[in-house]
C-alpha cells in the first residue's frame, strides 16, 4: 500500500514537492486571475495576490519552512495565522516577517533565517543530539564563568539563535504617528467586533474597527456557508456605517491609563507601518478566541497543526493541507475541520474523539510526521495530525485594564472577571463565551450599544445578555513530552525540570525556561506551561494562575514608536547672511549657530584688535514688569538687586535651592518697574519656568508679568576696542564713556530701527556693546554693521571665538565649567553670593557649604609647556595618584600664544601657584599650574574704557 | 498615558505637563537646620496612595496646578491652578 506515493520514497525525492492547491472555494481570498512571482530560499515560486508567503508555499507543496530556536528541528505550518511558529522568514532586509501573515508581493526575495548552510541541511541541528549542552536553564548553568569569556559566549550564542538580519540602512522605509480621538475603538474585527461597532454606530459614536488580519470577519472567513452569509451581511453593515473607520492589519498593541490605545497600522501606502495613538472613551475587546496547541512527542513535526490551520489552508487559501490525515478533536470546530479535510479530498485516517477519551500518544518521523501513534494503541501512517483540543482567551487587553481573568475548569479556559473591569472597557464576543453566531452577535450589538452609552456618559445602561463558556474536556498534554514553547523551543521535560530544581511559581518558570517569552508571547503556550507547572506541583490551575499579559500584545517596528523623522530647529534672523559667508553649523540645544566663519583664531584676534560682531540671538530674554521685580530678583539671584537704578545693568547667579549654579546673566533695569532679564542660550527655557514656578507657587501675591522675548529679538555683541566708533555711526544713542558706561543700559535706535535695547557689558573682556533689535529687522542691522564697519576691519564670529575671549578672561559657562553638583562657592563667585540676604534660592546649602570649606575649587590652569592643550575632562591628579579635579575648559589663546584653561579641583590643591598633574587621555602626564580665572588683562581695564 | 484635567485647558495628556514633584513648604532658610532643609529637598513621601503634588503645563497653559492624585490608581481628585486657586 502506498498512500503517500510521491512524497514518502527515499533520497531528495523524498521530499519532492507536490502542488496542493485545490480547486476554487467559497471563501477563498486568492486571485486566481494573477500570479505574482517571489523566490524561497533562492528557488522560484508563485503566489496568487491574497496569498500569504506561507499559503504560496503551502501550495506548492512545501512543507518544511523553518528550524526551530534551540535545537534547529524542522518546523512546518502550525496555526497558519500570524502567530505561527513556524513560519518566521527574512523578506529582503526584514527580518522576522511573520509568514503565514505577511501577503505575497511580486518579487520578493525570501529566505529561511538563521539555517546553516541550507534549510534542508541544517548543520546545527546536531544541537539535538548535544541535549545536555541546552538543558533546562542552560544559559544560567552555562555561563557562568570565567566572565572573562562572556562576550565570546555571546559571539558563539549569537550564531545559533534564531533571529533574522538588520541592515543599518532604513532605506526608504517610512513610518509615521497619528493621534486620534474616536468615541470607541473595537480591538477585533470578528462577528462581535464587526456587530458592536456597527451598534456603537448606529448609537451615534465614533468607531475605530481595528483587525489584526487583512480582511474582517475571524473566524468566519474560513467557516461554512452559513458562516459565510453570515460574514457577507456583518461586512456590508459595516460598509454602510460612515461612523466606522476599518483598520485592517491592524493590531491594538496595548491598552494604557485613561484608555490611550496604541494601534500598529501597516496597510497604509506608502508607509512602513504608523503608530495610531487614539484615547478612546470606551474600549471594545473582542478578540475571539485562539486555539490552543496539544502537547505530545513529536507535537512539533511538520504536518502537525491546529484544525484552524488546516481550516485555513483549505477555506481561505484552497490549499489541501496533507494527502492522509488524523483529527484529533474535542469540539465542534475540530469536527468542522473533519469535515472541511474530507471536501479538500484529504483521506482522514482516523477521527479520535477527545471527548470520549481518544487521543493522540505520540507523532512520528524525521523531518516530517509519517505514524501517528494513539491511545488505542494503533500507529496510523500519517502525513498530516490535525489537534481541536481546547482554546485560550487572548486577556492581554483585559488585563492592561485591571482585570484579572479567573481559570474555568468546566470550559478549560481563563475567563474575564467582569467585576474588575474598569467602566470604560467591555468584553464582547467568544473572550466572554461561546454561542452561536446570531446570538454572538446578538450579544455584541448590546455591548457596543451601552459602549456608545459610556462614551457619551448617557445614564440609562443597557442590558447585556450572558454568555458562557460551553463546557469542554481538559486537554494539554498526552505526557509523552513534547514542545510547549514552539518558539523558544521550551519542552514539556523542561517545564518538569524546572519544577524539580525548586522554580514553582510560573513566573519563576517562565524566567527560567524561557517559556512563553517568544514571539508568540504566551498566546499559544501559556495556558499549557500553567497545566504542566500545575500537574507537577500538585496544584491546581486555579491556583498556579497565569502569568502577567503585558503591552505589546504584538510586535511594533522601533520605526512606528519612532514616528516621521522631524526634529525642530532654530535659526537666527541672521542665518542666510551667515550662510552666505560660510559659517560651520554648531548644534547648540535646538538652535544652529555659527560655530566659525573659518579661523576662529583670527576671529579672537579681530576682537582684541579692531571690533567684532557676533550674532547672540539664542540668549535667553525675559520682559519682567511690575513693582515687585525687585523682590523676585532678589529672591532668585544670590546677590542684590533692591538698589539696582534705571539705566543699569547687573550680572547675576542664580541657584536652586540644593545650591547648585542653575543659570546665570545680566539683568538691565529699562524703567521705573521695567526689566529686561537675559539667560544663558540653553537655559532660556528653564530659567522661565523657574521664575513663573516661583511667582505662582510662592509669590502668588507679587505683581510681576513675566514674557518671553528670546526670540521677539535678534541679539548682536559688538566687541573690540573699536566697538564704540562703529556702533556710534548707526545709533543715536550718546555712547560716550561719560553718558554710557560699563554696565548701562540704554534705548534708541540702531540703522534706523527703532526700540532697540543696548547694554554696554563684556563677556569678551573687551569694550563692547550688546544690542537686541526686533527680529524682523535683525539681518538688516547686521548687514549694516558689517558694511558701515568695513573701513574698521568688522570681522564676524563665531561661538568658538567667544568661547576662547571668554576663557581668556576667565569667566565660567554655567554646565560646561560647573556641573550638576556644584554649588555657589564652587563656581568662584563668593564675592557675588550675600548670605547676609534674609532669603534667596539656595541661601541655606551655600551658607553651610561655606561653613565646611571642603567644596572644590574653580580655578585658572596653565599646561607649563603652553604648546599642550589638554582636553577637556582631562583629570586633576593629586600626589597619590588619585583623582583631585578635572579640566573643564580648555583652548589655545591666540592672544597669549600658549594654553590656558579652567578646571575644578580639590580645595588642598587650589592654591594659586601651585604646580599639579593632569593626567591626558592617552595616558601622558603633565604639569599644570593653578592661576587666577582670568589669562588676559586681570585688572578688566580693556571692557571699562 | 493618563490624563489631567488642567483647570484652564481641559483633560489633557500627561506629556503635555512637566511633573514638578510632591508639593510641600519650603522650610524658613534662615531657622531650618541642615536635616530639616535636605528632608524637604529630597526626602519625600512617595507614598502608594493619594498625594499632593505640583504639574506645570508646559506644552499648554503655563500655569502651575496643585494637584491630588492617588498614585495606586492615577485617579486625580483635583487639580487647580497654585496661584489663584482655580478649579475647572
């Protein structure tokens, strides 16, 4: 007898594929009219459009699609859905594509991932012959020691996993967000799903239909004729509600706080896959039901799977799932799939009814299924098992959302509690009972109804009728071994084992074993694993309980949580000018700013010499009005602003109330209660928030207005000894020492625009002026200085120059010079800080750090070999060896010709004069000296003339 | 991502707000000993249940709010604007 002619005899012939696709059936999704191309493997191929890579290969007859994780066994179709095992492919450079889901396209280029050197020649499928090496837990008996050796662990690890390869190139893929706000999304586009969003609205609310699969309609879609009338009316329902917006291949990854429901949407053209971000009034599961695999010896072998996949294959697909088969069923749906075998002219071998105790013991053979051996003792030459033997209730979102789902012995599933469910989430569907269609739909027409309710908060609820689990008979192991986790390659024998070495719980099992942290994420294998913990514990199921069901229900690309690649930036009104003249981009928080137009040595020495402008706009500006600003200054800067007269400008830091240097700037006073606060570029934001914190949680009672002007202005530094000529030739403001001096500020006009602020200060050290025009007449000012200045030699630059004049001068950047620990006194500034104050942010921590006297230093630092600039971070050595201090900023002068820097370093060592090491990064030591902060003119004659 | 009901802007997105921290009185800096003064710095309550705390809605309204929330749950039993008490 040969029942299985062509694909059982010896040699490769052995495993000749034979087509499998049937004549055209009902409610088949292919297009019979087209065929599109695509290789496996290498091999060519074709698929009907509607066809999945897995149903393509199905069809040609390929049985054999994968090896498994650990032991590289040869795996087949299991569920024929997106969760299936099996079939996990690398398309292109995708890897991971879930096969029995993702349709066929013309051209694509599959592959199996992780085989070596073919699928059908797996070289390191003698991992199932080195068991021992993979035992139970084995990567924490393994691995141990010598640490040493760990990354070489991983290197040889990495090898045998099964995971697919990344190009680091995104090429063109696009992935996008949305954000939406639909009254009721339904998660699950089956007969309740379809049925409560067409009641939701009809009631009048907004519905998102979201359905993992391309088409609505769960199971349905590979059910019988009636299933399919049933299916045809649900959909044009569906259709004719312009309150329902579809999402097919669409998946509800995770439900959050306040019902924000994530949705993964790949069915977009044009892109990749987007990120729906939808806060939900109400929340609709109704995910149906997904079977449960049995497991047995051999349970993994392809030609081995669940009587929906095999439904599948030949109600969807019209592909004939095998040539002789065994059913094993304990439900009416694996009856149905008898049935559907029989129509697909697959010979069944042999019915065994679950319910009266038939059974599978064990499959048989080696690469795929040939005997299946039974309870009755009887061995059945098989090239196909079909299993019905139970369903598991998909919680994940119930359980996102408080629930705790109990165990129901009599219909051997987890069950919702509808108790702890919160008011803004319904059940609906088979996740809450089985019944017949109508009354399924029945059921979900009144939850979506009283979901509609809820979102509109109407008070009058609607009646719910019950639905229950039918009863069905325990089935989860034959005790023959076996897979649980087809991904993870976990074993029964595993489950026991650990069970056996002391891991009891199921949660420690499951970190244990690896169970259910596979792809599949438990959805297959969780209620199997809590079975056999449960049997071999002695508990009951109850008892043992469920693992926690965690977002993402399914996997979202990094690309999708991503989003559009958009990141904002800011410019100067002055940028096409600094583009045009050549300027180097520096990325400084959001803005970009002119880094050097070229030399930024010859920029410093431009400053020092003649006059320079540097465009300032990042500086932070805030307007501050009212009579009370004086008490909010004082309050926020450690030093003291009550007498502070119209026409000034004061320098200031402020500190948090750790006492650590949060910002600092100069704060001019335009009139009587009028002042204009500047801040550090990067600080612009915080220091705003920092003063309204303040003013509205302390000071509620101070009349202070506080706006933002950073950008209402453009902001130039005009510096140099020549500063004063050039800017007199464009303002009308008197800048004569007499009439404007160091620390003033006035207002005027400059090249012609009126309501300009100008202060005289000096970060530069050098005599200069800092001007805030109103932005839209930013570019024109400073087109004008550089032309009216150009028989004055004006030379731009860039935030590298000011930082070497700055440093030249010694005066610290707040975050570069100081860092998250440093408190005033660290800073330097112990002339500014008044701790006679009654109050100021920070007085307490600053008063007690002068008291200790242990704090660090800021201090000046000279390489004596002055050709040495050591970098920034470099450390500060002290005699042992041991840190004492780092470089914090460090350049070149071009005005003194050597190094120069400022570090902080240990109070022992600070003194001035002292001689200390600084270790550089490639290991060399050098000798530095400590000086004062300030390297060029200390006295500060050059900024007061 | 849960919602806060900003008394001026409605319910809105938790990344809308910047969470400033529990609220409580800032210590007299002039009496309050070295202990008192890191207590209010950074010893806080933290507590697995309702607690009083400040949000500022930065990518809204500006305003600070004084709100009660129970951490178990997130359920904001109030929320109003620190300075002028205003409740939606």
């Amino acid at each position: 007898m040969s029942l299985l002619p062509t694909t059982r005899r010896g040699g490769r012939g052995a495993d000749a594929p034979v087509p499998m696709r049937l004549g055209p059936r009902p409610g088949e999704v292919i297009d019979r009219r087209r065929t599109l191309p695509f290789t496996f493997n290498g091999d060519p191929y074709t698929a009907h459009p509607g066809d999945t890579i897995a149903s393509a290969l199905a069809a040609a007859g390929v049985r054999l699609l994968s090896r498994s994780y650990k032991y590289h066994r040869p795996r087949g179709l299991l569920t024929a859905d997106y969760l299936d095992p099996g079939a996990f492919f690398q398309v292109g450079d995708e890897p991971n594509v879930r096969g029995a889901h993702r349709l066929v396209e013309a051209g694509m280029e599959v592959s199996s991932q992780n085989t070596w050197p073919s699928l059908r020649f797996d070289v390191k499928a003698v991992n199932q012959l080195a068991g021992p090496f993979l035992a139970t837990g084995f990567y924490y008996k393994t691995f141990i020691k010598p640490e040493p050796l760990w990354p070489l662990y991983e290197k040889v690890l990495r090898r045998f996993v099964h995971a697919g390869a990344i190009t680091p190139d995104p090429g063109g893929a696009f992935y996008d967000h949305r954000f939406a706000h639909p009254d009721v999304v339904v998660a699950g586009g089956g007969p309740a799903g379809m049925a409560a969003a067409v009641a939701a609205a009809r009631a009048g609310a907004s519905v998102m239909l979201v359905e993992e699969n391309h088409d609505l309609g769960g199971h349905l879609r590979f059910g019988d004729a009636a299933d399919l009338a049933a299916l045809a009316e649900l959909r044009a329902q569906v259709a004719g509600e312009t309150g329902i917006e579809v999402l097919t291949d669409s998946v509800v990854t995770g439900r959050y706080d306040d019902n924000w429901v994530g949705i993964a949407q790949r069915n977009l053209p044009g892109v990749t896959e987007r990120l729906v971000k939808a806060r939900a009034r109400t929340l609709v599961v109704a995910p149906g039901l997904i079977e449960r695999p049995y497991v047995f010896g051999g349970n993994d072998l392809p030609g081995v799977m669940l009587s929906t996949a095999a439904r599948r294959l030949i109600n969807l697909y019209a592909v004939r799932p095998g040539q002789r088969a065994v059913v094993m069923t304990a439900n009416p749906e694996g009856d149905a799939g008898v049935a559907d075998l029989e129509e697909a002219g697959v010979e069944v071998a042999a019915v065994l009814d679950a319910r009266r105790q038939q059974g599978v013991v064990r499959a048989h053979g080696r690469g795929g299924l040939r005997t299946v051996e039974t309870t009755d003792r009887r061995r059945i030459e098989a090239d196909l098992l079909v299993t019905a033997t139970g369903w598991t209730a998909p919680t994940s979102l119930l359980n996102q959302s408080g629930d705790r789902p109990v165990y129901d012995r009599r219909s051997a599933r987890f069950v919702p509690d509808p108790a702890r469910m919160p008011e803004n989430v319904l059940a609906a569907g088979e996740i809450v009972g089985d019944a017949t269609v109508a009354e399924i739909v029945e059921h979900a027409d009144a939850v979506g109804r009283e979901a509609a309710r809820r979102a509109r908060r109407d008070t009058t609820a609607v009646t719910v009728p019950e639905l229950r689990p039918d009863p069905h008979p325990e089935l989860f192991s034959a005790g023959t071994g076996g897979f649980v986790d087809f991904c993870e390659d976990v074993s029964a024998k595993d489950i026991t084992t650990a069970v056996a070495e002391g891991y009891d719980s199921v949660e420690l099992v499951k970190r244990y074993t690896t169970v259910t942290m596979g792809p599949t994420q438990g959805k297959l294998e969780t209620v199997n694993a809590v079975a056999l913990v449960a049997a071999a514990t002695g508990r009951s199921i109850a008892e043992t309980g469920t693992t926690t069901w965690r977002p993402v229900y399914a996997p979202v690309t990094l690309g999708a949580l991503a989003g559009r690649p958009h990141e904002p930036v800011r410019y100067s009104p002055m940028q096409p000018w600094h583009e045009r003249h050549g300027a180097t981009p520096l990325v400084a928080g959001q803005w970009i700013r002119p880094e050097h137009y070229g030399d930024p040595a010859a920029e410093v020495r431009a400053v020092r010499t003649g006059v320079g402008i540097i465009d300032v706009t990042p500086i932070g500006k805030l307007d501050l009005q009212g009579p009370d600003v004086p008490e909010l200054l004082n309050l926020l800067y450690v030093n003291k602003w009550s007498r502070l007269g119209i026409g000034r400008v004061r320098y200031g830091v402020m500190c948090a109330d750790d006492g650590v240097v949060l910002d600092d700037g100069v704060t001019g006073r335009l009139g009587e209660d009028h002042y204009l606060m500047s801040t550090t570029s990067s600080g612009a934001a915080t220091v705003w928030e920092w003063v309204e914190n303040w003013l509205q949680t302390a000071h509620p009672d101070w009349r202070v207005h506080v706006t933002p002007v950073t950008t209402a202005y453009a902001s130039i530094n005009i510096a140099g000894p020549r500063s004063r000529e050039l800017l007199s030739r464009l303002t009308d403001v008197d800048l004569s020492a007499e009439e404007f001096g160091y620390m003033h500020v006035r207002e005027g006009s400059v090249a012609g625009v009126e309501d300009c602020v100008l202060w005289r200060i000096g970060f530069t050290g050098e005599l200069s002026y800092e001007i805030h025009v109103p932005a839209g007449y930013g570019l024109h000012v400073w087109e004008q200085l550089m032309s009216t200045g150009a028989d004055l030699g004006v030379t731009p630059f860039g935030v590298e120059a000011q930082r070497i004049l700055r440093l030249e001068k010694g005066h610290f950047i707040v975050g570069q010079d100081t860092d998250g620990l440093s408190q005033g006194f660290t800073a330097g500034i112990d002339g500014l800080i008044k701790l006679d104050k009654d109050d100021f942010v920070g007085l307490p921590e600053l008063r007690w750090q002068r008291e200790r006297d242990t704090h660090p230093r800021l201090v000046g630092l000279r390489p004596v070999d002055g050709s040495i600039v050591p970098p920034e971070a470099s450390q500060i050595l002290d005699r042992s060896g041991g840190i004492a201090g780092r470089v914090t900023s460090s350049r070149m002068s071009p005005t003194l010709g050597r190094s120069i820097g400022l570090g902080q370093i240990d109070r022992e060592l600070a003194e001035i004069g002292n001689h200390v090491t600084v270790r550089l990064p490639d290991g060399r030591d050098i000798t530095v000296e400590v000086t004062e902060h300030v390297h060029v003119d200390p006295e500060g004659a050059r900024q007061r003339v | 991502m849960m919602l806060l009901p900003c008394p001026w802007c409605g319910p809105r997105n938790a990344t809308e707000f910047r969470y400033v921290g529990e609220a409580g009185p800032r210590p007299d800096p002039a009496s309050a000993t070295p202990e008192e003064w890191r207590r209010f710095l950074y010893v806080h309550a933290n507590p697995c249940g309702p607690v009083r705390e400040t949000w500022y809605h930065r990518a809204g309204c500006r305003r600070y709010l004084a709100v009660e929330r129970d951490t178990a749950t997130n359920e904001v039993r109030s929320a109003v604007d620190s300075a002028t008490g205003v409740a939606r």
